[in-house]
C-alpha cells in the first residue's frame, strides 16, 4: 500500500527536480525522491564521523588499530 506525500518547495528548488528527473532518465519526481532517500540511508551523519574519530584516536595509541598505508592493504 502507497501513501500519498504532499511536498511544499521553493520555486527554484522545484525546477532543479524538475531538472534532475529530465536529465538522470528518471519516470517521475517520485522515483527521483525515492532514490534520494535510499541514498541516505547509507549516509553517515557529521556527528557521528566525529565519534568514530574521537574514537580512534583514543584507541591508536593503545594498540587497538593498525595503521595502513592504502586502501588496497584492508582488502
């Protein structure tokens, strides 16, 4: 089952969707926003990059991580 979702934006921001639905081969403004809010769901928030940060400078000096030189060494 569907929900309808009714969506107030600014003039300018309207006509970028309108624009992005044209020029990425979209079918609608509904299938574009779908696809936005699958990508962030996978994002990672400012705050918690920090934690995870704050975090591992903690745990670099006593040991608990390794230090690579390229993202081809964790693979």
């Amino acid at each position: 089952m569907r929900s309808i979702l009714n969506l107030s934006l600014p003039k300018e921001t309207f006509e970028t969707v309108k624009k992005r639905v044209k020029t990425g081969g979209f079918e609608s403004a509904s299938q574009y926003i779908r696809l936005l809010l699958e990508m962030d769901e996978g994002l990672i928030s400012a705050d918690e990059l920090l934690k995870m940060s704050a975090q591992a400078d903690r745990e670099y000096p006593q040991g608990k991580l390794i230090k690579r030189k390229s993202l081809a060494e964790l693979m």
